[in-house]
C-alpha cells in the first residue's frame, strides 16, 4: 500500500536496513505481525532477554498509526480515572495511574537508551482546555480527585486569561495543566526503534502481510505470500489495521477502526507564532469530538476525530481546518501545506487489552487514540507474558479479545456515534 505523505514522512530520518518483502522459510523464537510501536517495543523487549524476534509489517515500519499520530506523549486513558475508580475501585484506578506514567517514561527510556535521532523528545506539558464552564468544572474536580486521591500535586488549572495567554485563543474558560506529559516526532520515534532492532540483528521485513497464522508442533507457523515463519511464539500488533490480512482474525473484532486526522500550517512568521501555544507544549480541548494542536518548528499542527469515512475526504480536511481558524482566527491567512489521517483503535470499554490467545500467541491493541506511550509499554508487557511472566496489567488484562457485539455494522455505528456527539458539541452540552 501506498506510505502516506505527512509532514513526518517529510520530515523524517531515513531508516536503512530493514528487508524487503519475506521469502522462503524462517525461523525464530518469536514472530511479530506489525512494526508500530507496539510490535517494535515487544521486539526490543524480547532481544534485551536474550531472544531471537522477527518482525514482519504489510507495508513498513511506522506506516499505520505510528508514522502519522499528533505525536502527543500522554499518560491519559480515554477512560477517567476517577471514573475508574467509581467503577472498579480505588486501587484499580491508582494501578492505571501508574501504569499511564510508567508508559511515558518508558518513551523517554528508548529515546535515551537507543539514542534516537531526531525524536525530538519533549517533556513539556499537556494543558487541557475547557470549551466551556461546565467542562471546566468537571475538569476542575477531576484535578482535585488527582491531587487527593492519587497524591499528584503537579497538575494544575489555569484561569481563562492564562489559558488564553498561554494558547493564543480566546476560545477556553481555563484549562487543567498535566506536566508529565511531552511531544514527539512520531515517525523519527518508529524509525529509530526499528534502528536499535536492526542494529541488534533483528530482521524486519516489510512489504509482507501475515495471511494466516496457526498452531503447528510446539510452535506457530506464520504465512506471507512467498514464504513462511515458524517460531516459538506470536504477537499480534495490528491495532486499528487488524482487518488488513488474514491472521489478526482473532482480534479484528475486539476494535473499532475509527479515522483521525491531522493538518499542518505553513511556517508561521515569528510574530505570530510568538503569540501562540507559547510554551511550547501539547494542547487538547473537552469537546467530545475533541481537536488537538501542537507546535513543530513554526508550524501548528491540529487534528481531530470527525466524519471522516473508510478513506480520506476533502469536505472532512475543511471541517477540520474550519476549526482551527475558528479557534485561532488569527491563521485566517496561513496556508494549510499538508493534510493526512491514520485509524486509531477504538475499544467497548475505551480501554487497550493485551492478552493471550493460547500460551503460544498473544496479541495488545486498542489504544483509542491515545498509544503512543502505552503501546511502547504494552508492546513490552505483551513479550513478557509471552514469556510466561504474570505483569500488572489493572484493566487492560483480558483473557481474551474482548469482540465488538454487531460488529457488522461497525461503519454505520461510529458514523452515528460521531454525529451525535458534534450534535451534543454544537448545542453545547
Ligand atoms: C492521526 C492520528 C493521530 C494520533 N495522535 C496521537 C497522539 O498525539 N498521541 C498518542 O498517544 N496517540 C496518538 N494516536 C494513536 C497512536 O498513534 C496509536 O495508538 C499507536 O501508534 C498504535 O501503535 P501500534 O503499533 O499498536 O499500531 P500501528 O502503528 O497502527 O501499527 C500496526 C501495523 O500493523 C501492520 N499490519 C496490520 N495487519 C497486518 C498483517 N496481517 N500482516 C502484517 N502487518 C500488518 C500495519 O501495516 C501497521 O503498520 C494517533 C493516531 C492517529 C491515526
């Protein structure tokens, strides 16, 4: 399939030394379907414990979610956590807490460990703004429930004119601050991953899709259109692209792949760019439909789920950079240079799940648009348990895939789901 263009694919580090498409017979301990972050985390994992992973993807390193996300490192869920809370207890809720800043320190290990060029790593903060007062209120006392219940003290709300002063727009009552929380370059991040696995020794080829995979022996047998793996074990790291091939059949229904998309400015002059998201950070807003924006050089960069179908569409782009000229009218005359989407991976319970299919296979996705961090977790937690370890996982442990119910009608659903919710955002509720 064809590499999306995006500003990462234009601003990114060659990557040498990945294989092209499989051919004939291999053999392995563990074989990897995917070489997003999650496949190409569980390949490190297991090359640091001494094992010989292989990595196949069906088309290359970083081309699904991972090559084209808003690069935004964040320790969120789509889940509350004082949600979490509620529904299963205080102590699920801290373990996911834990888990959620694990994970962005996990990012911030594999770009020093592995010295990836041009990652371009941030730890600058997440500054969440409230489009109106009754997300700021919500967004208030979920501030306090973090300071109270989990111990953080770090995050703070900022007033309407700091929050103004800070982003540029007048669009926001206030905003809650999250400083454990950075920016990427997310392709730079794939790339140099797959990097540190090349120069391990671990083989990727791309170009090759996983047709089928099953039990064979004490082992499963993987096959590609002109060859086959067999190996000890398999992951599974499809994630929103599960239904690509025919062996991530097994967890195809446990998600919904549901397209986000992204813009990016033309270099802003300095005067203007002065003036906006001045420190530097990420930014989302409380809309269900939620935007997001960030800087990358002069540029600002926005992006955001809406009615964007099986493929991309110029009506959805216009929607999108509607929003941000609404938001910053100050861009009225700032061209838009580039426009890209990807699918993120949707759950039932908004929640990832990493699991087993037996004791040879196992399988993690269902980031809900939020894995960068996690997946770079997961895909490491997912090996160990390959392994037979028994990590933590607080919710996102399923004996499982946990299947989509009329899945069928997946396509309908998210349609309507997402007209309902900019219905609820256009009246303001
Ligand atoms: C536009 C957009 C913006 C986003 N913004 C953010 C953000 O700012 N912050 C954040 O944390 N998250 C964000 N996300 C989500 C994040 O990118 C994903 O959660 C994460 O990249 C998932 O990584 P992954 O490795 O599990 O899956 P992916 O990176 O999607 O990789 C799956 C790979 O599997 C391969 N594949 C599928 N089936 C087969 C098969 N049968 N055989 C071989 N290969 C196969 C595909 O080719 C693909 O390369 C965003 C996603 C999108 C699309």
């Amino acid at each position: 399939m064809a590499w999306p263009s995006s500003l990462w694919a234009e601003t990114a580090l060659p990557l040498a030394g990945v294989s092209p498409a499989l051919e004939g017979e291999h053999r392995a301990d563990v074989a990897i379907i995917g070489a997003g972050y999650t496949g190409l985390a569980a390949a490190l994992r297991l090359a640091e414990r001494g094992l010989r992973p292989l990595v196949i993807d069906a088309n290359g390193v970083g081309w699904g979610a991972s090559g084209r996300n808003g690069g935004v490192v964040s320790t969120k869920y789509r889940v509350s956590l004082p949600g979490v809370a509620r529904s299963h207890g205080i102590d699920m809720a801290r373990r996911m807490y834990e888990l959620g800043h694990e994970a962005v320190e996990t990012v911030e290990r594999l770009v020093e460990t592995h010295a990836i060029e041009g990652a371009d790593f941030r730890l600058c903060g997440n500054l969440r703004c409230a489009h109106n007062e009754v997300s700021l209120a919500s967004l208030t006392a979920e501030a306090a429930i973090m300071r109270e219940q989990f111990g953080d003290r770090s995050i703070r709300v900022l007033s309407r004119s700091e929050t103004a002063d800070e982003t540029g727009s007048q669009d926001f009552v206030g905003g809650t601050l999250t400083p454990h929380s950075g920016t990427i370059h997310p392709l730079n991040y794939a790339r140099g991953l797959a990097r540190a696995l090349i120069a391990k020794g671990v083989p990727i080829f791309e170009a090759t899709p996983a047709l089928a995979a099953r039990r064979e022996g004490e082992g499963v047998r993987v096959e590609t259109p002109s060859g086959s793996i067999t190996a000890g074990h398999l992951l599974i790291a499809t994630n929103g692209y599960s239904d690509l091939a025919g062996a991530s059949e097994p967890v195809r229904r446990a998600v919904i792949p549901f397209r986000s998309a992204m813009v990016a400015s033309e270099p802003l002059g300095d005067n203007l760019f002065a003036t906006l998201m001045t420190e530097r950070r990420s930014y989302s807003e409380t809309r269900r439909m939620m935007r997001w924006f960030r800087p990358f050089g002069n540029r600002m960069i926005f992006g955001g789920r809406g009615a964007f179908g099986k493929s991309d569409s110029a009506a959805a782009f216009a929607a999108l950079e509607r929003a941000m000229r609404r938001i910053f009218p100050q861009l009225e005359g700032a061209a838009v240079t580039h426009r890209w989407s990807g699918l993120v991976a949707m759950t039932l319970d908004s929640t990832p799940q990493v699991g087993r299919l037996d004791e040879r296979t196992a399988f993690a996705l269902g980031y809900n648009g939020t894995g960068i961090a996690m997946a770079s977790l997961m895909g490491a937690r997912a090996a160990d348990l390959l392994l037979g370890d028994k990590p933590d996982l607080a919710l996102m442990a399923t004996a499982r895939p946990k299947t989509v119910p009329f899945y069928a009608v997946r396509e309908p659903a998210v349609r309507l789901v997402a007209g309902w919710y900019q219905f609820l955002d256009a009246i303001g509720r």
